[in-house]
DNA sequence: CGTATTGTTTTGCC
DNA sequence: GGGCAAAACAATAC
C-alpha cells in the first residue's frame, strides 16, 4: 500500500497534529517487526521525548526526537491511526486497539497513534543519528527533490540489464516509488516495462523523468491512492485511485489508443501496460 | 482448495 | 563484490 504520496499523505497530518507533543506511554503489543530491538530499549528511548520533527525519506516515516530517531517503514499494509482510546473508527468498524495493532504511543494533547499491520511487512527502528543517516545513504535520490535530474536517472540506468519496471522498484535508484506508480509512470512515458534500463535513451530517460515527477506530484495532491485500505491517520482515504491510467484496469480500453490494457507478472509483480503505447 | 496482494531482504547463481 | 532473479517473510481476500 504505502509508496511515497500515501507516505506524504500520512507524514502531513502527523506532522500538523503531533510536532510538539511529548510521547508520554507506549505499549508494545508485538515485537516482530522492531529488527531485533528490545521492548525495553524501545519503551525507555521513546517515552517522555518529544516529537521534534514528522519527516520523510523515500517511505520511510521519520520522527526525530530530543536525541534519536524512530524511524518506521509500513511495508504493505502499515498504517497509523490517530484517535482518542477505545473509539469506534470511522470509515471502518472495528475495535482499537484491535489484533493487528502492534504498537501504540500516547501523546501528551489527548490522542494515541496506534500502528497497525496485519501483513506485518513493517519496520520499526529506533536509531542514533549515524545509525539513521547510514541507513537513509543507501537510498536514491527523492523523486521530488533537486538531487534527482534526467542526468542522474540516465546515468544510473546505464549498464543495467534489468527490466526499467524492476529498475524503478529499486530503492537506490529513486526512493519511493512502488509498483502503483511504477507502472503509471512507465505508461506517461510510453515505456515499455519490460526494457531493459540500458536500452532507454536519453530522451526518453527524460519522458520517464518528467512521468515520475508529474505521477508523484498528482498523487501527493490527491492525497495518495486508495486501492483497498489505505487511509490516513484522521482515516480519510485518498483520491488518486479515480486518476491511474493502467494500474488495476486490466483488459480495460487504454486512455489513448483503445487498446485492452495487459497484466502479467514481470520483476515478480502485478505489470500493467498498453501493449501499442509502451514500446521497448 | 488455489491465487493474488500496494515491499524489502536474503539467498544463490553468474 | 555486484547485479540479477527468485524465494522468503505473513495475513487476508476472493
């Protein structure tokens, strides 16, 4: 579920209603998911510190406090729900904290985050800064920032003999793009997602470039996409789901040409592409 | 029952 | 050691 506009989407209600706010309980249901980490680590290095900063890098979830770092990846089916204690959620009826939800933080303005993952793909670590900026280095440059150039996707695609649909996957390459908008972003740039990285040139290094940008800033602004549950922590739902051109509208007519949209597993996923559109 | 699922890490091969 | 592809991780929905 989570790439980066859902990330974002997440990042700024938290980063509007939690900046400040000094994480005064936590409750620590499973510990899968903490890389190792012991719960009294964890209790001892997050209570009564301070949310300084809500960033985000790639997917990651990024809360800096006084002196470390708690860092958290969603994986596929991560999310955070801000709520008073033992209410009835919204959009969906179940129970919190319910048997998905693996960690819970009280604030000092009322509320909890409750962090739930039934697919328990998620991440949570509590780093010093070393131990975060190592980890963060070994990610690509942000779609969205300065250091990612037309110049820079090119010359990391060279000598890549990889599909560009396993290419975008990879986190090093550019951070935060899943397989939603890999696919959509491939589709913008009439790319066929089968290419292999080293084949595309210049010019359309650059289509695929701008497809990036354009893909991401749409669905940042629509809130992020809701397939099948994602929602954000006041649990509203996106909106970029009424907007994607391929992703999920297989053997449905291409926007463009009128041509049935393919999906077939490439890079070990789900590949959805305009068989007439995309050319490698 | 089998298949599919929005992500990353590990494993093994070249 | 690097790049690549497949497997593994876990739970749920159809």
């Amino acid at each position: 579920m989570p790439e980066l506009p859902e990330v974002e989407a997440i990042r700024r209600v938290l980063s509007k209603d939690t900046t400040g706010c000094k994480i005064t309980k936590v409750f620590l249901r499973k510990t899968r998911m903490m890389r190792g980490q012991s719960i009294l680590f964890f209790k001892k290095g997050l209570t009564n510190r301070h949310i300084l900063k809500v960033a985000r890098r790639g997917k990651y979830l990024i809360f800096r406090l006084e002196d470390n770092t708690f860092l958290v990846h969603l994986g596929m089916s991560g999310q955070i729900i801000s709520i008073s204690e033992n209410k009835i959620t919204g959009s969906r009826s179940f129970f919190l904290p319910d048997k998905h939800t693996h960690l819970i933080l009280w604030l000092n303005n009322g509320k909890a985050l409750y962090f739930r993952d039934p697919r328990m793909f998620g991440r949570y670590m509590l780093l010093n800064s070393k131990e975060e900026s190592i980890l963060l280095s070994k990610l690509g440059p942000e779609p969205l920032g300065a250091l990612f150039t037309p110049a820079c996707l090119y010359q990391n695609l060279q000598g890549r003999t990889a599909s560009i649909k396993a290419l975008l996957l990879n986190q090093k390459i550019v951070a935060g793009l899943g397989n939603i908008y890999v696919d959509e972003s491939l589709f913008r740039a009439g790319i066929h997602p089968a290419t292999l990285g080293d084949r595309i040139s210049k010019k359309h290094t650059k289509d695929l470039y701008e497809s990036i940008k354009s893909v991401l800033t749409e669905a940042v602004n629509a809130g992020g996409t809701s397939i099948s549950d994602f929602q954000d922590p006041k649990q509203r739902t996106g909106n970029f789901q009424h907007y994607l051109q391929v992703y999920g509208r297989k053997g449905k007519a291409c926007i463009l040409c009128g041509t049935p949209i393919i999906k077939e597993v490439l890079a070990q996923r789900g590949t959805h592409w305009c068989p007439k559109c995309q050319k490698y």
